[in-house]
C-alpha cells in the first residue's frame, strides 16, 4: 500500500528538520536529564561547538 502525499511531505519534513539540527532541542528534551531552556541550550550548543580549536590550517 502506497503512503500518501500528506505522509510524504510529513516524513519530509522530519528528515529536513533532522539533518539541518532544527530538532536538537526536541532531541535534547526527550533524554533524561535536568532540562535547559531554548535559550541556554542554543547558547551552550554554540560555545561547545566553537570553544575549541577553529582553523583550516
């Protein structure tokens, strides 16, 4: 059985949200652990991302 146009966008779009780190947050929230607000999640993703060593060469 064929899933529809509506599934098809749906799955779509989860796979987007996925691969471009738009659900860290949900991702992040659905472990168990003390709970971050958005805020200071995106903000210690951000330092953990960029505290180390940044160059090409």
């Amino acid at each position: 059985m064929m899933a529809g146009p509506a599934q098809f966008l749906r799955t779509a779009w989860t796979v987007l949200r996925e691969v471009s780190g738009d659900a860290a947050y949900e991702n992040y929230a659905a472990r168990d652990q003390p709970l971050l607000d958005r805020e200071a999640f995106y903000l210690s993703e951000l330092e953990r991302r960029w505290s180390g060593v940044n160059r090409c060469c």
